[in-house]
C-alpha cells in the first residue's frame, strides 16, 4: 500500500525536476528583503534597524552556552564556529595569495565545519566602510536596499575603529581556508537568525540564480 508521504516522491527525473523547480532556483526570499528594507524609509533609518544590537549581528555563539540551555541536544556535534560568523585570520587564500588584516565571513555549513569533516573552507570577504570614503553614503544606500547581490550590509563591528560606520559583506570572490586552521580563528560575531536568514537567501541567490532564458536552454 502507498503511503501519502510515498506519494509525493518523484517518479522519473521529469518528476523530480517539477519538485525541485520552486525550490532550487527561487528568488523570492531576496524579494522579500527587498521590499521589507524599502518600507524601512531613507537609508539613515534602514541603518538605524539594521544596527540594533542583536538585529544582523550578535555576540558569538558558544557551544556550552547553548548546550546548558537546552537549546541543541547532548548527541549533536559540538561546534566551534558557525555558518556566517564573522572571524579574523592571517591563514586564508585568495588568487592563490594570502590576505592578511581584515575580517571574513564563514560561507560553508556549520554541519561541515565539525573538525576532521571536510579539509577545506570558504570565506568571504568583510570591507569597512569609513565615515570620510568619498562614496559611504552612496555604498551605504545601495547596501541597506539590498538591491546588489555582489555585498551584504553589516553593521560595525567588535574592534571595528572609530571610524568604520558599517561594513560591506563582499560576495564577488570565495577565499580559502583549510578547516584545521580556520578552527583557530579569532570569533568576531555571529549572525542572529535574521541576519542569518539574509544571508543565506544571498547566498542561494548568487550561486543559483536562474532566469527563464536557462531554463529553456536546458530543456
């Protein structure tokens, strides 16, 4: 007898690709963002938002801390960092060159970045935006529309000088990290689970951003 949960499962790989047609390639979440950051107002009041403690960013998250809460189970991994948390770190590549002095974001999944999981990890690049770039409030008003899919605006951050007034998520370029050294890091910040939810609706944006033209092709 077929369960109704067995039923929804795909057939043939015209079935499969029906099911996966909403969910692998859509958009809507950037949409969403979007139109919830126009409704904020001018830029000035999308950043005052934005910048509320706790809003994209948070202090880092720490396994024990959740652990005594109740919040993960005792038989889940352990973790050290976590998908989107900010971190600094003299260990990571770029073109084959190494960058030194600014921050990153953590790209893989928290899942793969239990040691000994994968070797490697990916990074994305964090630009300070500061109070006298001759283009801040320009970059500033593009980042709090989130109209770009190349940058993510994140607010200043712990140790950021006094003169950062908010920070650009750089998504044009993965950077690389072997696991064993990115475990080592310096953490920064966490995403909060908004902040979280932005980012990874950016993410699936940019590496699996389909349009109509595509999908006809590859029929």
């Amino acid at each position: 007898m077929t369960t109704a949960k067995e039923s929804n499962v795909p057939g043939n790989l015209t079935e499969l690709e029906a099911h996966l047609q909403t969910l692998s390639h859509d958009d809507n979440a950037l949409k969403i963002i979007q139109k919830f950051a126009m409704n904020l107002g001018k830029t000035n009041q999308r950043q005052r938002v934005f910048n509320e403690k706790g809003a994209i960013v948070r202090e880092p998250i720490i396994y024990q801390d959740v652990l005594a809460r109740g919040l993960i189970a005792h038989n889940e991994d352990p973790f050290i960092l976590l998908q989107g948390d900010i971190v600094s770190t003299d260990t990571a590549y770029f073109l084959g060159h190494r960058i030194t002095g600014i921050k990153f974001a953590v790209v893989t999944s928290t899942c793969d970045l239990v040691p000994k999981r994968r070797e490697y990890a990916a990074l994305l690049r964090v630009q300070p935006i500061k109070k006298d770039d001759h283009y801040a409030k320009q970059v500033l008003g593009e980042l709090l529309k989130f109209s770009s899919t190349q940058r993510m605006y994140l607010p200043p951050l712990p140790n950021d000088p006094l003169d950062v007034i908010g920070n650009a998520l750089v998504f044009d370029g993965i950077v690389q990290v072997r696991l064993e050294d990115l475990l080592m890091a310096t953490r920064l910040a966490s995403l909060s689970l908004v902040g979280w939810r932005i980012f990874g609706s950016l993410v699936r944006t940019i590496m699996v951003r389909a349009g109509e033209s595509e999908v006809r092709m590859r029929s």
